[in-house]
C-alpha cells in the first residue's frame, strides 16, 4: 500500500476481493488525520508560538509516528481480512477438516478485531493530540485542526464497525472480552473529536 497510487488503491478498494476494506480505510483515515495535525504543528512554529513550542513539537513527533503506525496497520489489516478468507475457503467434509476450519477462521477473525482495536487506539492518541494543538495552534491554519480530529472519528468509527462484525464470528470469551473492552470508551472519543470540532468552527465564526 506504501508504494500505490491512490488511484490504484481506490481500485482495489473499489473491486470485489476481500481486502483492501473498511479496515484498511480506518487505518487510512487516521493516517491522514496524524498528517494534518503534524502539518499544523510545522506551522506553528517560531517565535509567536514560541510559549508552547514544547507541545507543539511533541504533536509533531507523535503525529509523525502515529502516521506510520497507521499506515502499518493498514497494510497489516489488508494481511488479516486476507488470512479470513482463506480461512473460509479452508474444506469442510470432514468433521476433522471441519474443526480445522472452524479453528482457522476464529483465529483469523481475532486478529482482524485486533487490527482494527489497534487503530481504535492510536486514533484516540489522535484525538487527544488534536485537543493539544487546537488552542495553541496557528490561527491560519485551525480547520486543518478541525479536519484532523473528524479524520479520526472516521477512523474510530469506522474501525469500531469493523470490531464488531468480527465479534459476531468469535466465540472464544477470552478474545470477545479483549475486542469488547477495545470499543467500551469509543461514543466518549467521538464525543471529544466533535467538541474539536465544534471549537474551531466557532473560532472561525467569531
């Protein structure tokens, strides 16, 4: 994915295979919102800014390492709903087949749910460096602010859905648990990017 045009990845999105999906989207949306908050942060620096230049360069480097992380689980995303496929595709005469199956596709599903939990977090990281950067930011650029925190809410909402559906094929209690606890706090963060956004927009209204 690191090396596509978005053209071709829109097409492989837009084709009938398994991956790339909503999850590797998720992904993609949080990358973009760590680029734009980093990119904020570039522009507010200097000596107007230079009270806060501490957190503005700790967005920063975040930013810019979140935006990797991001990427990478967008690839390993497109790897994991890969595996559950497979796994589906997996024979199923046998009773024996039939458990290896069963076996292959609970454990594929678990790491999908995992994948996108994992985007659930960093988003968040998103979010709070957004709630960060808003009020020190350059003035100039404060909607790109805006674009940031509703660029993670896609992700964690997005990433959320992807959860679920995956917990719906996963019987282990130990994994439900584990992918249950990931989305709990999610309706709080969307919350909290919404009232970024909300603030920026009267900002600029003003």
């Amino acid at each position: 994915m690191r090396t596509e045009t978005l053209e071709e990845f829109l097409h492989e999105l837009a084709a009938r295979v398994p991956a790339p999906g909503g999850g590797a989207a998720a992904a993609l949306h949080a990358a973009q919102a760590a680029a734009l908050l980093s990119m904020v942060a570039r522009y507010s620096d200097g000596e107007k800014y230079a009270e806060h230049a501490a957190t503005v360069q700790e967005v920063r480097d975040t930013a810019d390492e979140l935006r990797g992380l991001c990427l990478d689980l967008a690839e390993q995303d497109a790897e994991a709903f890969g595996a559950v496929a497979a796994a589906y595709k997996l024979p199923k005469q046998t009773t024996e087949e039939k458990q290896e199956r069963s076996s292959a596709i609970a454990a594929a599903l678990a790491e999908a749910g995992r994948v996108s939990a994992r985007v659930i977090v960093l988003a968040a990281r998103l979010v709070a460096l957004a709630e960060l950067l808003r009020p020190i930011g350059n003035p100039n650029v404060i909607s790109d602010v805006a674009a940031g925190a509703v660029a993670a809410r896609a992700a964690i909402s997005t990433a959320r859905v992807n959860v679920e559906i995956n917990l719906a094929g996963i019987t282990d209690l130990d994994v439900h648990a584990e992918l249950d606890e990931a989305i709990v706090k999610t309706d709080d963060t969307l919350l909290r990017a919404d009232t970024i956004t909300s603030a920026v927009r009267e900002q600029i209204l003003r």
